[in-house]
C-alpha cells in the first residue's frame, strides 16, 4: 500500500469549526494522503458537547473544494433522511464542479434517531429508510447518467421524478459512490449495481472478509465488469511510543488496549501490521478515522512513520 491509499476520515459533529477542518484538509494534501472525508451528522455523540456546533457535510465540502487543489474529498456517508434525492443529486454535482472533478458521494439509509428528533428530521422505519435509499440510488444515478437535452422520469416506492431536466451534471463521469452496510443479501445487491466502492467501517478482521465475499457474488451474478473498490474504516491512535500512544488515547477518553483491539493504535508498526492485514485481506484502501482534529502532528507521525512501513 502507498500512503495516497489511506484516505482521513473526520467527525465534525464532535466540534469543530470550518477553519479547523480546513488546516486538517490541507495538512492531509500537504502530506499525500489520498482523501479528506467527513461524516454527515448534525448531533454530537458520547460525551461531546460539541461546541461549536454542527457543520452541514456539503456545504463544508464545497468550501473545502476551492481552499484545496488536489485532494479528494467526501461523505462516510450521507444519510438518505436528511436531503430529497434530486436535491442531493444536484448539490454534489454542484461540489464536484466546485472541486474540479474530486468528490465522492457516501450514500446510507441513516441510523441516528436523536439527530433527527433534534433538528425536526423525519426518522423512518428501517424499511422504509432501505426503501428510500433504493429510490436516491435509482434517481441519482438516472439524474447523472441522463443524456443533455433528455428527461428522466422514475417511480419508486418513497420518492418519484417527473419529467426531470437532470442537470447540472458532475464533472466526474462517473462521479464514484461509495456504499456501505452489514445487510447479507439486499445491501451488496445495491452496491454491486450502483457503487464504485464498498466500505466497511470499524468491524473486525472475519466480518470485513465475509461481508466484502457478500459484495464480490452479489457483482458476479450480475456480471459486473467494473471492478468494485473495498475498503476499511480504522480508528486510529499512532505514537512514538507507550506514552505517546497513551497521552493520544486519553485525549479521545479511550484506553490504548480497546484502541489496538478495535482499530489501529500503537506503535508506527503496530499501527503498520493493523492496516496491511486489512490490505491483505482484500482492502484496497482504509479510512483511518482522526478525532483529534487539533493533533497535526499525529498525521505527520502517520504520513512519515507509518505510511513508509505499507510499501
């Protein structure tokens, strides 16, 4: 692995403002990581307060699409109950555009109830968010995929288009969408048919093979061509040594121990042997979560002490 196959992953939700996003954006390009992705939440969670607040993971985007030049940049992931489907599908073309041609769309039904009772969100029954997710994928990839001077029309069981110009369209053809989910049967079947990549954030070793096994049939009983991207979500806690590693974990309220159980923490080679057994498993990329945004020098440790050990 090469360290552009490390992607940093951020929660904004727990407080952050746009200018640290944006040190944190930069620094990621800076040291050749190969994305700067953002979860989509409005509510902290855990012990967070939060301050200063929520930060809406598009409009962070689309700042972050002209204050950086090269790096991509998306969600892990968009919840289908906090935007309509061609509202969405024109607001990340719009990005794109914006970013000249280096955004991702992350793409899921939504999980976090309190988020929605806090911000007057409409929270669904799981089924009719799965239901509501088949529609977005359907109508955002018609919207996309529809010639210039056609209209695109759908029916589905939660959202419908009429007569829809389907414009503008992204820079990106395709525009990459990323998938995720624990679902055995139905979740791999939607990801073979409309994503570029599936990820499978923070599970074990044996769940990550079995469930990226799920994808891989789902693509070949459609005879899928295109190959398909997996890829790992880690928390990550990297230090010099034991009391680097320690001073780091007590800064997220976690213990070293739970850290190298589950994610990536330690030492620059344990963090080293946590990644590549991803990658050995069939990983051709990790997220590695950071949530200490203030902490640059932990990416720094990670660009020039780990990232080495993956070639």
């Amino acid at each position: 692995m090469q360290i552009s196959d490390l992607r940093i992953f951020t929660e904004p939700q727990q407080g952050a403002t746009y200018d640290t996003l944006l040190a944190v954006a930069k620094r990621t390009e800076a040291l050749g990581f190969g994305a700067f992705f953002r979860s989509d939440h409005y509510l902290a969670m855990g012990d967070s307060n939060g301050l200063p607040g929520p930060s809406d993971a598009w409009i962070t985007l689309a700042g972050l699409a002209r204050d950086t030049s090269t790096i991509r940049l998306g969600t892990l992931v968009t919840p289908v109950t906090f935007r309509y489907p061609g509202v969405l599908a024109i607001t990340v073309a719009n990005v794109d555009q914006m970013s000249g041609g280096r955004v991702e769309l992350g793409l899921g039904a939504g999980w976090f109830p309190n988020e929605h009772d806090a911000n007057s969100i409409p929270f669904p029954s799981t089924g009719d968010r799965f239901d509501s997710l088949v529609d977005q994928l359907a109508i955002i990839d018609g919207m996309w995929n529809t010639p210039i001077g056609e209209t695109f029309d759908y029916t589905g069981a939660v959202h419908s288009v009429k007569d829809s110009p389907a414009l503008p369209k992204p820079t990106q053809t395709p525009l990459p969408i990323v998938m995720g989910g624990a679902g055995k049967t139905k979740t791999p079947a939607l990801a073979a048919q409309y994503a570029a990549e599936f990820n499978t954030p923070f599970v074990s070793l044996d769940f990550f093979v079995a469930q990226t096994g799920r994808v891989r049939a789902a693509c070949e009983a459609i005879g899928r061509e295109r190959p398909m991207i997996y890829s790992a979500a880690l928390i990550v806690c990297a230090g010099a040594d034991e009391a680097e590693v320690t001073r780091r974990a007590a800064v997220l309220g976690r213990e070293p121990a739970e850290l190298r159980e589950n994610g990536a923490a330690g030492t620059a080679r344990e963090v080293a042997e946590k990644i590549l057994a991803f990658h050995a498993a069939g990983a051709d990329r990790v997220y590695l979560q950071v949530l200490d945004l203030d902490d640059l020098d932990h990416l720094d440790f990670i660009a020039t002490e780990v990232a080495p050990l993956l070639a």
